[in-house]
C-alpha cells in the first residue's frame, strides 16, 4: 500500500532565534510548532502569522508541507529516504521533521506544484 501524505493547512516560516530564547505562550499553544534548542540556536517552525520576529532575525519561507499518514512503527525503514529521494531527484528541497508518532516535511512554497506532480508520479496518495 502506498505511503499516504495529508497537506498541512497552514504556510510556515522558519526562524532562527538565539539560544535559550524563550517563545512566548500564545507560540507554544499553536496547534503545530517545532522548536529545537542546540547550545548555538534555536529553532522555530511554525505557521506564518504565529510568530513576530525581531527586525533581522533571519527567516526562510514560505513553506508548504505534509504530515505522513501515520502512526508509523519506530521499525520502519526508509520512510523518509524515499520521499526524499523522489523530491530530491526533481530538485527539489526540502525540510524534515520527525515526532514520536509520523513524520512531516515541507518545501519551498515556489516548488509545492512540481512537488505534487514528482510526488503522485511515484505512487505516494496525497489528500489535502
């Protein structure tokens, strides 16, 4: 059975914040967020709208992205890799992330057509 992704309803943007910066509640409550804290940043994907960044702070978006179908077993193989694999082969990019339960992945919102198409072609169920 084919893999099957669900679009994501919003368009994000990702931010790269100072370590430790500290995000305020209203961001964290959004329904779908990703933060990373690493000793030299953190990150902040989120839907566009949701966050107000400081004048500067460096921003690449818009995004558009899917959630896979899950949840998927944490013995799967290769989840990510062919989906990349189909998007990378139409020069595509790509951002990954992964939770406990599925896997999600955006790309540039200028690519999201051509993505689609590379995508179907290669047997992947797209809803949105």
């Amino acid at each position: 059975m084919p893999l099957t992704l669900r679009a994501l309803p919003a368009t994000f943007y990702i931010y790269r914040l100072p370590p430790n910066t500290p995000l305020p509640s209203a961001v964290l409550q959004t329904p779908l967020v990703f933060v990373a804290h690493t000793p030299e940043e953190t990150s902040l994907l989120a839907p566009e709208g949701i966050f107000q960044p400081a004048e500067g702070t460096p921003t690449a978006g818009p995004w558009k992205g899917w959630q896979v179908q899950g949840p998927l077993d944490f013995g799967l193989v290769g989840i990510l890799a062919q989906i990349t694999a189909v998007l990378a082969a139409a020069e595509i990019p790509i951002l990954a992330v992964s939770t406990f339960d599925t896997d999600y992945l955006w790309v540039p919102q200028a690519h999201w057509e051509n993505a689609q198409h590379a995508l179907r072609t290669a047997g992947y169920r797209l809803l949105t």
